[in-house]
C-alpha cells in the first residue's frame, strides 16, 4: 500500500507541474495586465507602463516568474494580486470553503435522488417506472445549466419569493445552486447505477440471498449496491472532479463567492497570480479526489488491498 501510494504521488506532482507550467504561459497569452491596470487613467505613456510591469514582476524572464511562482507554492505563498495587492492566499482560503460547500452539496443532492432512482429503475426493468425514470434522465442531460439557474432563480426567487437569488447565506441560499447542479449529475447518475444494477441483480449470489429469504431492501442495498459500488465510486470520484471544475457558470449566475468566480475575475483582470492559485488548488482537490477513490476501492472490496 506504501509503494502504491508514494507512486501516486510522484504522478501527482508531475501532474501539478506540468498543468502548473502550462497555465502559466498560456494565460501570459491573453494579455497585459498593465494595460488592464491603467485603464481609465488618462493618458498613459509607454514609459509608465514599463514601470507598471516592473513594480508586477513581468520584465523577468518566463522562467525567473515560474520559479518563483513554484517556490511560492511550497509554502502556501501565491503572491499577490495584481488588482489591489491582496495576498491570494488569503484570496483562496475565502472562496475555497465556498466552492467546496456548493460542491459537496450538489454531490449529496445527486447521490441522494440517483441511487434509489437507478435501483428502482433495474428492479422494473422494461416496465412503465423503468421508462418514465429513462425519459426524465434524458431530459435532465438536454438542460444546461445555466438555463435551468435561471428559471430557478425567476421562479423561486422573482415570482414565489421562496429562496435568495444570489450570495452564500443560510441554509436556504444552498437550495437553488445545490439542486442545479445535482440534477444535472442525477441525469448521468441513474443511468450508470440502473446500468450497473442489472448487471448485478443477473449474478448468482443475489439469487442465493433470496432464495435465503432476506428481505428485498436488504438483497438490493447490502448485497447488490456493496458490489457494484466499484464502478459508481469511480464514476462519482471522476464527476466530483469535473464538478469542481464546471462550476465557474453556476457560481457566476448565483453570484457565489467561490474559486469559479475568483478566476472568472482573474482572467477578466488578466491576474496571472490569482488565475494561477486557483488553477493550481483546482488541480490538487481534483488529484486528491481520484486518490482517495483509490483508497475507497481497497474499503469497499478487501480483494483490490491485496493485487
């Protein structure tokens, strides 16, 4: 398990260095931020400009700036922003926990409606539920998710008045966000689990549970789910890690404070040090993730723990 892990983590590293490297020259591509900065200051010589990317760092050459950028990173120490001076790490550490919150809650959302949905989905399997849960997945794969935002937003917000449009609050400020997102995953969610349920239900043990007489909800949800559980878990470690990465839009339209919004702006600004941040922890959550799923495999089947 040592030696598993420690590989895993040398790939990761490689992984960070390599997206690391390839965000860096790619967003100084997009622009100059002393342009950006200088906007609405009248006239503005070529002269105050070269002091403006001297005072930013941006006369070193690309190499000088992305050593810097990786000797930062192994203290926790992003530099700082462009637009006003703030330290990004402190800029991370505000929207982390909200993109983190928003993502979990959308994950549990989807978890919560697609299992019992796929189970129930395979259990009738060609009959009028099986047919009735198909459809509404595949219509719940053609919404974007902007669109169904905002109808939320017009419906719950403008017209009932139920939920806040936009920011982090309460526990009601969740609902909208949380539940866009999680249908949208729910559409892909109960096709993978009917799909991996009906391969399970065939085998021979689940036969033998209930020909043993246990109850159904225990055959459906100890035996069968506990043995399909390797693909879903995959699957749902994958999806979260897309997840974090997708949710740039949705937190534009909620105006939610998280790391989708804080690169949304960095990019607008040309703000090589916050785009960088951000990007970066994106990269580690999403490395993580995949390796705990990896850890998961070994507590869900004890079998894996041994190859």
């Amino acid at each position: 398990m040592a030696s598993f892990l420690l590989k895993r983590i040398l790939q990761a590293v490689f992984v960070v260095f390599v997206v690391t490297l390839t965000v860096s020259f790619a967003i100084r591509l997009t622009g100059d931020p002393a342009l950006m900065l200088s906007q609405g200051a009248g006239s503005v010589t070529e002269e105050d400009l070269a002091n403006i990317r001297q005072a930013l760092g941006l006369n070193e050459p690309f190499i000088a700036q992305y050593w810097d950028f990786i000797k930062g990173l192994f203290v926790g120490d992003f530099g700082r922003s462009f637009l006003g001076g703030t330290s990004v790490s402190l800029l991370i550490s505000k929207a982390l926990p909200a993109t983190l919150a928003l993502a979990f809650s959308s994950m549990l959302v989807s978890i919560a409606i697609s299992i019992p949905l796929g189970i129930h989905a395979a259990v009738n399997k060609g009959k009028t539920a099986d047919q009735v849960i198909r459809i509404l997945s595949l219509v719940g794969l053609s919404f974007p998710n902007f669109w169904l935002a905002i109808m939320l937003v017009l419906v719950f917000s403008v017209m009932l008045q139920w939920l806040p449009p936009s920011g982090m609050g309460g526990f009601a400020s969740f609902i909208m966000p949380a539940v866009t997102m999680g249908v949208i995953l729910t559409a892909t969610n109960v096709r993978l689990v009917r799909t991996a349920m009906l391969e399970t239900l065939r085998s021979q043990y689940i036969q033998v549970a209930r020909a043993k007489g246990l109850s159904e909800s225990k055959v459906l949800y100890k035996h069968a789910l506990r043995n399909c559980a390797i693909p879903l878990i995959t699957y749902f470690g994958l999806q979260f890690g897309g997840l974090l990465g997708g949710i740039v839009v949705i937190e534009r339209v909620f105006n939610w404070p998280g790391l989708g919004t804080l690169a949304f702006d960095a990019v607008a600004g040309r703000d090589y040090p916050v785009l960088q941040a951000v990007i970066t922890v994106l990269s580690l959550l999403i490395i993580g993730v995949n390796l705990l799923v990896d850890i998961a495999y070994g507590l869900v089947d004890p079998r894996i723990r041994n190859r």
